[in-house]
C-alpha cells in the first residue's frame, strides 16, 4: 500500500467517525426538542427556533473544526 492510500484510508475512516458522532447527537437532540416540546405545547414555536439557532451554531462549529464540541 502506498503512503498515500494509507493516508486516504485514515482520512476516510476518520470522516466515518465523524459522521457517526454528529448523526448520534443528531438523535439525541431530536429526541430533546420533542421532549420539550410535550412539556410545553403552548411554546413550541419558541422551542423551535431556539432549537434551530443551536443547530446552525453546531453546524458552523464542525465545518471548522472537523469535531463536535
């Protein structure tokens, strides 16, 4: 194997690993929000766009740095 399949092949596995982190918390925060919003039906709106401001901050966070926080 050639150095630069090997690096390739970290860099691929490293992404899937990635990947798999984000879509966990993913669930997680889905999970949350539907969570909050049954507790506070008459807020979902707020509840929402609260939960979407984090999203977009979350976003921005790993397209620069690689890693979830």
């Amino acid at each position: 194997m050639c150095i630069q399949a090997f690096w390739t092949e970290i860099s691929a596995d490293r992404l899937n690993t990635v990947l798999d982190d984000l879509l966990e918390e993913l669930k997680i925060a889905k999970r949350q929000r539907i969570r909050e919003i049954m507790k506070r039906p008459e807020q979902e709106t707020l509840i929402q766009s609260s939960q979407n401001r984090e999203d977009k901050v979350f976003r921005v966070h790993v397209i620069r740095n690689g890693d979830p926080p």
